[in-house]
C-alpha cells in the first residue's frame, strides 16, 4: 500500500491540477471509480481530468471535497508552479534570443568575410589574365 509518510514532495514541482488530484485521491486510497461515485461523475472523466488538468470549477470543488483538500490552496499551489515554470521559460527564451542575435552577428561576419574573399580571388584572377 502507498505510504503518504514516504512521499517525496521534489516530484510534486511541476505537475498540474489533474496529477495533485490524482496523488490525493491515490494517497486517500481511492480508485478513480470511487471518486467518481462520491462526485456523481463518470470514471473516464477522473480520468481525463487527471491526464489534463482541466476541470470545471464545481467539478473540482466536489473533488476537493471529497479528497479533504483546500481548493484554495490547490489553486494557489498550482499558480506557483506555473508561475515557476513561466519564469523558466522565460530565461530560456531570453537565453535562446542572445543566442540568436550572436548568431546572426556572426553570420553577418561570415558573409563579409567572404565578399573579401570573393573580392580577393577576382583581383588574383584579374592580374593572372594581365601577366599572361
């Protein structure tokens, strides 16, 4: 049986709605089935909910209810997570932008370069046609 006194909380980061319900409903040893009956719900439904994370409002009061757990402090939780996860995206899009502007300023070299290069070989070439 699932021992809630073990559960390590690190993997609670990062998960939506549907898999805090889903935890809770494993912790107070119900099946989907069970949770279902006591919310006048379809088990697909539980299902869905916690493969997704989304729910209608009442839906998730009922839920919460059921499972003992403040509706608040789920949201809230959950806000947190999503604003953790939002803050991490945004340093990585800013990361992947300095990237893109280092990128294009080499590029921007590289295509110098290469007039010079190219300007460098027709000079070669024209002084070769003189000297012949």
């Amino acid at each position: 049986m699932f021992d809630p006194e073990t559960l390590n909380f690190n993997i609670i980061f990062n998960m939506h709605i549907g898999l805090h319900i889903k935890l809770a409903r494993i912790v107070k040893g119900f099946k989907q089935q069970d949770l279902a009956e006591r919310i006048n719900k379809t088990r697909p439904l539980i299902s869905c909910i916690e493969q997704t994370g989304k729910v209608n409002h009442n839906t998730l009061k009922k839920i919460c209810g059921v499972l003992e757990i403040d509706i608040n402090e789920l949201e809230s939780s959950v806000d947190a997570e999503n604003q953790k996860e939002m803050g991490y995206h945004r340093k990585n899009l800013s990361n992947l932008n300095s990237r893109l502007k280092e990128m294009e300023e080499e590029n921007k070299n590289l295509r110098s370069l290469l007039s010079a290069q190219a300007e460098l070989i027709k000079n070669q070439k024209d002084f070769i046609k003189r000297i012949k």
